[in-house]
C-alpha cells in the first residue's frame, strides 16, 4: 500500500474543489491511503470521503505561519512515510514542503495553474475569451501525472442522500412538507463579486413574504452581521446561520436546501459538494476561468455579457468604468424569477 500526501492548504472554495478529485482517487484506488493536508477547518470536507482517506490539519494563522511553524509541521509530515506527493496548490508554503519531499527522492507533481490563459482572459484589451480548464480537470491532471489517472464520478460528501436534519433542527426547524428552503449567500471575499447590497435586499423580501419559503442567510464578519441585523429587523422570518453552525451542520443544512443563491464564493463550492442546485451570480469574474462549481448547470449562472468581463480571475480590481455595469445591470428580478423556476 502506498501513502500519497495531497496539499491544499487555502481557500475555503479552492479545498471544497478538490473533493470530487479526492473522492475519485479514495474509490478507485482503494488500496492507497491518502492524507489530505489543508487548514484544520475544513476536516468536514474530507471525513466521509473514505476509509483511505485521513486529514492532517495546518494551523495557517498559528503554529503553522511562519517558515519555522511549515518546517515544523514538514517534519511531521515526513515521519509519515510518504510515497507520492500532490501539491494542488503550489503557493511558498506549499513549494517549501514539496521540495523538500522531493530532496528526499520522493516523486512530487505541482499543479499547473493555467496563469496565461487566465491572463488573456481578463486582461483590458485583446482579451481571449475561451473556456479555461476547470480547477477539477487541473486537479486531476496532477494525480495522472502521478500513474493515477481519474474518471470524476461524484455526486455528494452524503452519497445519494442527506445530512442528518434532526441534528440541525434545534436551529432550523422542521422542514414541512410543501415547504421550500432556500439559501441564500450575499458575500464574498472580494468587492468585485459581491452583487450590490440594496438589490440583493429586493430578492430577500420578495421571498421573506412567501409563506412557504424559508430563507436562511449565509456568511460572517462583522460588517455582513450588521448588513443581516439590519435585514432581519425588516423581514422577521430570516433565519440568519452566521456564526451559528459549525462547517459540519452548515453542509448538513445545504443538504436539505431546494437552492442555494451565492456569488462566486465558498458557498457555491459547499453547496455544489451536497448535490444541492446553486444559482450563481458573477460580476468581475467568469466561469470561463474554471471555478465554476462541481455539476453546476450553465442556466443557473447570473451575468450579463459585458466587452469588459471578465476583468478579473479573484474579483478584486477596482471598476475601471466606475460604474460596476456587471452587477448593477443585473436586475432583482431576473434573480427572483431564476430562483422561482428553480423552486417550482
């Protein structure tokens, strides 16, 4: 049995990405043990991929920050006896143990990032506008160069089924029958991918008045509690989740959505990852980069097709236009009306 150590220590929708890769080689090769190295939060993700499938947790922020704390939890990993090392991040933290896994002759593959066709994507002028290979195709691509090609067949962290509701309805409720749950996510981590405030907020009490929906809102930070109190003292019906559920029970709760409206953030990754259906709105950034979410269907995705867009890969640059035409052209009712023909 060979040990195979696959890293990908940040961000939250870049880890939920490799789990379909990750489920993929567990079932497939299940005479290997895979340990997956990321930051110790998301060990959720992971824990129902398999009995070949364990987790080691980086502490990003803490012990594990600084170059010290990596040749630290390096000399952990490498007491472990690795036979193959994916590095599915490629970033200094991850390069620094990489290399030195393979000073000790271990075979390593980083993986290809795609960086220039990214860049000619949404560079100002002369932009080419084609599809990019997706971050699970790039995933997979690692592992083939590793002697382990993969076919993707995916379909829940919960197999055919579900979460166990019963261990969230302390926080939610009954689901009753005829009832509609519907998430909804209004941040990211970046401006450019945030579709603006006052129009999200036309969406939410549209369908705070429905009696047989229940919205539940997604996300955390100070500055987004404030935006949802100040929501939930308009529309009482609210279920507010920020800070309220562990990444557990918060797949466990995506799990018994009807769907999930996000913007391109962890969220769509998270809710793709329970077979939940994700209605997705882009702004700066496109699905052409290759971080749409696993199975998401392309009359799901909310854009408006603009000779600007995409302008950025992460959705973090400053509107050059300055008047963010790809979200604000976007009307609340297009959203209301995608997200009703979804619940029907």
């Amino acid at each position: 049995m060979s040990r195979i150590l696959v890293i990908r220590l940040t961000a939250i929708g870049d880890v939920a990405m490799t789990v379909p890769v990750i489920h993929a080689l567990a079932t497939q090769y299940p005479q290997h043990e895979i340990v997956m190295l990321s930051h110790k939060q998301m060990a959720p993700l992971f824990s129902k991929l398999g009995k070949n499938v364990t987790f080691v947790g980086a502490d990003i922020k803490g012990t594990h920050h600084s170059i010290f704390g990596i040749n630290k939890l390096f000399e952990q990993l490498r007491l472990m006896q690795f036979d193959y090392i994916a590095d599915l991040h490629k970033t200094l933290r991850s390069q620094v143990i990489a290399t030195r896994f393979k000073w000790l002759g271990i075979p390593v593959v980083q993986i290809d990032k795609g960086r220039i066709g990214k860049y000619k994507l949404t560079r100002r002028k002369n932009k080419v506008v084609e599809h990019q290979k997706d971050s699970f195709k790039r995933y997979a691509d690692v592992f083939e160069q590793l002697g382990f090609p993969l076919m993707l067949n995916f379909t829940s962290i919960y197999g055919e089924g579900t979460g166990n509701i019963k261990d969230i309805e302390a926080i939610t409720g009954d689901k009753e029958a005829g009832t509609k749950w519907i998430g909804i996510a209004p941040f990211a981590k970046h401006n450019g991918k945030i579709y603006p405030i006052e129009k999200m907020e036309e969406v939410i009490a549209h369908f705070s008045e429905l009696e047989e929906v229940k919205v539940f809102l997604f996300g955390g930070g100070v500055k987004e509690e404030a935006i949802f109190a100040d929501w939930k003292s308009k529309y009482s019906s609210l279920k507010i989740m920020a800070g309220r559920l562990d990444l557990a029970k918060e797949l466990n709760l995506m799990s018994h959505l009807d769907v999930m409206l996000s913007m391109d953030s962890a969220n769509m990754h998270l809710a793709s990852l329970v077979n939940t259906q994700v209605i997705s709105i882009w702004g700066q950034t496109h699905p052409y980069a290759g971080f749409l979410g696993w199975k998401q269907l392309p009359v799901n995705i909310i854009q408006v097709d603009l000779p600007c867009r995409p302008c950025s890969v992460y959705g973090n640059k400053k509107c050059y236009r300055k008047d963010f035409a790809c979200m604000n052209q976007i009307l609340p009712e297009t959203v209301i009306q995608k997200v009703e023909h979804c619940i029907k």
